[in-house]
C-alpha cells in the first residue's frame, strides 16, 4: 500500500507539477521574459548611424593628435618649454 501512494499518487503529482510548471515558463518565456528587436526602429538606426560617425570622427582624431605629439617630440619638446611656447614676448 505504502509502495503505490508513492510511486503512484506521488509521482503522478509530480508530473502534473512539473506539466504546469513548463506550461508556466513557456508562457512567460514568449511574453515577459522576452526581449523585443528594437534594431528595425528608425530611430534607432538613425542613433547608431550619427553615433557610429562620431566614433569614427573621434577615433580618426585621437591618431592624428598621436602622429602630431610623435613627429615633434625631439623638436619642440626639447627646445622650448612650455612657458616659452604660451609667452607672447618676442625678446628680453
């Protein structure tokens, strides 16, 4: 007697439980636990696409300021100083 109320009743209950439960996970899987696909919205192509420009923009700014600090550093930096370079004095 004891066998059956285990394995039967039990485990049918189980199996109701668990039935339910993937009907329940299922169920909010596809509402509230989904993640909608903005990337087709106007809006934010057009954000992406500016954004993506000022990168860019940024980015080909950062290595041309690199270039211009390599190319002088043995000429202006060694010469003159900064409060040299600011003074606007052409003599003593």
């Amino acid at each position: 007697m004891g066998d059956f109320f285990v394995n039967e009743v039990i485990g049918g209950l189980a199996k109701v439980v668990a039935a339910s439960l993937d009907l329940l996970w299922g169920f909010l899987a596809g509402t509230a636990f989904s993640t909608p696909d903005v990337t087709s919205l106007p809006q934010v192509v057009a954000i992406s696409g500016r954004s993506l420009v000022i990168v860019n923009a940024s980015f080909v700014l950062a290595v041309l300021a690199a270039g211009v600090v390599v190319m002088g550093r043995e000429t202006v930096q060694s010469r003159y100083g900064l409060a040299e370079l600011a003074s606007t004095r052409t003599g003593s």
